[in-house]
C-alpha cells in the first residue's frame, strides 16, 4: 500500500502539481511582473483564491479516483476534506509564498515553492489517506 500512494502522489506531482506550477509562475510573472510588496500580496492573494481551491480539488478527486472510489464518494470527501485543507493552506502558504513571490527569481519560483511543498505534502498526504467520506442518501419517500 505505501509503494501505490508513493507512486500516486510521484505521478500527480510529475503530471499535475509540477507542470501546473510551472504555468502558474509565468502566468504570474505576467500578469504581475514587479516583485515589491504590493505585487507580492497581489500574487498571495490570487494563489489563495484561485490556485489552491482548484488545484487541492484537483489532487483529492484524482488521488480518491485511483484509490477507487466512486462520484460520490470522491464528491463526500471534496465536501468534508476541501475547506479544512484551504484553512490549513491560508495558515502555511502565505509566508511560503511571500518568500517565493518577493526574494526568488521567476525561473526559480517552482523549484523554491516545490520545497515548500514538502511539508504540504505530508500533510495533504496525510488527508487524502483518511477513510472514505460517508455517502448520503437521498430519500425516496
């Protein structure tokens, strides 16, 4: 069981988080090319709102449908596992992305968040092991 969430999370950071990060730098670098503190924030804040929310869906309902679980249980799990895991995001990722966006250089952004996202990943890891969601059932009365 380690060795397949070893190779799940291996392929998702080689096939989704590492490429998406990628894009999402330049994107960044941009649409707001300065590294001082407003443009930093400005970057925080659109990493916050846009990136997280969709990539952590994207990484719970890939990781849930190569475990095996089904539409609904992958939808139960986003329902109970998405806004606890943004919540833990907005008290990690700032500092990390206030360093990145502020003191790195656009073509080492990735590689500096990627190290933080080592900690991340134990923790994210970590969520993504927890038993399925509980399914409700719609009534049929």
């Amino acid at each position: 069981m380690p060795l397949l969430r070893t190779l799940r999370m291996a392929g998702f950071g080689m096939l989704v988080s590492g490429p998406s990060l990628h894009l999402w730098f330049n994107f960044l670098s941009k649409i707001l090319p300065k590294q001082d503190v407003p443009t930093t924030f400005k970057k925080m804040f659109l990493g916050q709102a846009l990136y997280a929310p969709i990539m952590n869906a994207v990484f719970y309902s890939v990781n849930s449908a190569l475990q095996g679980e089904t539409g609904a249980e992958i939808i139960a799990r986003l329902k109970r596992d998405l806004i606890p895991t943004l919540k833990s995001g907005l008290v990690y990722w700032p500092m990390c992305d206030f360093i990145t966006f502020r003191f790195i250089p656009v073509h080492l952004q990735p590689l500096v968040s990627n190290s933080f996202s080592f900690l991340w990943t134990i923790y994210i890891t970590y969520m993504a092991s927890l038993q399925k969601a509980g399914v409700e059932r719609i009534s049929t009365d």
